[in-house]
C-alpha cells in the first residue's frame, strides 16, 4: 500500500486509480462509485475536484480511500462503506445488520400512507435500519413500532430515529408477534421472501454481504408470508391493514395465502418498473 501512496498523489491520478481497479473488478458503476468513495473520503464536491485536481491527496485520505476501493472491488456494496443509504429523500445509517434501503420499498410507503391518519398506530415488522417506520412516522404523523428479531439491527434502527430526532417510536426485539402486545391499525412488514436455495445466485453484494437472517424466506420463500398473515390476525384492528413487501413472482401465492386466512379488499401494488411489489389487505 505504501509504494502505491508514493507513486499516486493527486485527486486525479487516484481517481483514475479507482476506476480502473473496480472496473477490473467487474463492478458495472465502476466511475460513479470511484467518485463517490473520493466524496466521501476527501469530503469534497465535483467542483472542488475539478478546481484542485491536480493538488496532492492528504496522505492519511490516500491511505483511506485505497482502503474503500480494495473492499468495494471485493462486492462490498458502496453504502455499507460510507455508511449511508437514502430512503425517501432522508439519509439513512446503514450497516452489515440491516438490509440497505432500496427504491422499490417506497412502493410499500407510498401504499401504506393511503390508509394513515395522525395518530393511527403502526406496527413495522422486520423493520431493519427502521427506514418504513421512521418515513411513516414523519409524513402520516402516526405513533409507530419497529420489531426485529436482530438485536444490531433494531441498534441501528433507534440510531437512524435519534438522527432523524423522531420520539414517537418504540422498537422491540421480538421475532415477529412474539414479544407484542396490543392491536394496531396497521401492520408493515418487508420480510425475508428470497427462497433459500436462490440465495446464492444473487448479485455478489446481495449474497455475500447482506444479512442473510433478513433475505432467506426458507424452502420456497413464502414462509413469513404464512406465518404473518396468520398471526397477524390477533394483533390487527377491526378494519386493520396488512401491508407486506413481496417478490415479484410471488403475488398470486401471497394473495393466497391472505384470502385463506380471512383477510379481503387484497391488492396488488406495482413499482416503478411495473413489477408486483407490494401486497395490501383489509383484516375483517
């Protein structure tokens, strides 16, 4: 590492040094993420990179980002190295306990949010670095619960609501209803849905680095499907809403599965992509 500091010095010869190593590396955005590793190393702009480029980087910054771009040329995923994943327009904490946030669970925000009034009570399972229940939180005003089975996880989670300085948020290690108690107007869940013998052909970042306590959804994916929608029964109010994340080839069996355990009014919610993402169903 040493001789590599003393023959690269400026930003840009590190730069180009970035590139090039996570291109070799097979990562397809090897320039976007090369950039964004400088930005969050060197805590400077496009333009102060383009105004100072050939200025030498700060030895202990060097040393830093070669760091950063040897563990994102192994899959490492980029938020997991800068420790920071948005979500809703708001940044979120994010670590190797908790799922990073990706654009498709606001399909599952947006849904819930239809339903919401202040001080509605809202219960997120599986909840992660808390993404859902916090977004909820701050745009339905509603009185919310995060569980997790993950003690990290739920760390992380009550880090992201003393960032984002939402009180009105309780968070319960339990795996799923276990340690909960009362009745809720709604209850959220993006629960582990990947079967487990898919879980190795994920991309590498996905298989190799994320949790996979919140990814395998057992022999055929469905298994917290079952088990949510059946306990979920006894924590729902009358007229209640359950509101889960699925799989994209999953939503015929999931709505299954709910009709069966009494639930009605079902819906299937597309994302952007138009992929079945999100399930929605009225407790009765």
């Amino acid at each position: 590492m040493s001789e590599k500091i003393e023959v690269l010095t400026s930003l840009k010869s590190w730069k180009e040094y970035g590139e090039i190593t996570l291109r070799m590396a097979g990562i397809p955005d090897y320039k976007v993420d090369a950039w964004l590793l400088m930005e969050y190393v060197c805590n400077i702009n496009k333009s102060y990179y383009y105004l100072h480029m050939d200025r030498p980087m700060d030895k202990s910054d060097a040393i830093e980002y070669q760091k950063l771009i040897d563990r994102r040329s192994r899959h490492v995923p980029l938020q997991y190295l800068t420790r920071e994943a948005w979500f809703y327009d708001q940044p979120f904490l994010v670590n190797e306990a908790v799922l990073i946030p990706r654009q498709d669970t606001e399909t599952l925000v947006e849904e819930s949010l239809k339903y919401l009034k202040p001080h509605n009570s809202v219960l997120d399972l599986c909840t992660g670095s808390g993404c859902v229940i916090l977004t909820l939180i701050r745009h339905a005003s509603v009185i919310g619960t995060g569980s997790d089975v993950s003690e990290e996880a739920l760390t992380v989670a009550m880090e992201n609501a003393n960032r984002q300085k939402v009180n009105n948020c309780a968070f319960i290690l339990s795996d799923l209803f276990d340690k909960i108690n009362g009745t809720y107007d709604m209850i959220t869940a993006n629960p582990p849905y990947i079967p487990t013998k898919d879980i190795k052909g994920l991309m590498r970042e996905v298989s190799e680095h994320e949790p996979i306590l919140a990814l395998d959804g057992h022999e055929d994916g469905l298994y917290f499907y079952r088990k949510i929608a059946d306990e979920a029964r006894g924590y729902l109010k009358s007229g209640g809403r359950l509101v889960m994340e699925i799989g994209y080839d999953q939503p015929d069996l999931v709505k299954d599965i709910l009709f069966q355990n009494g639930y009605r009014d079902i819906k299937i919610i597309r994302d952007l992509a138009g992929l079945p993402r999100v399930m929605s169903a009225r407790w009765s």
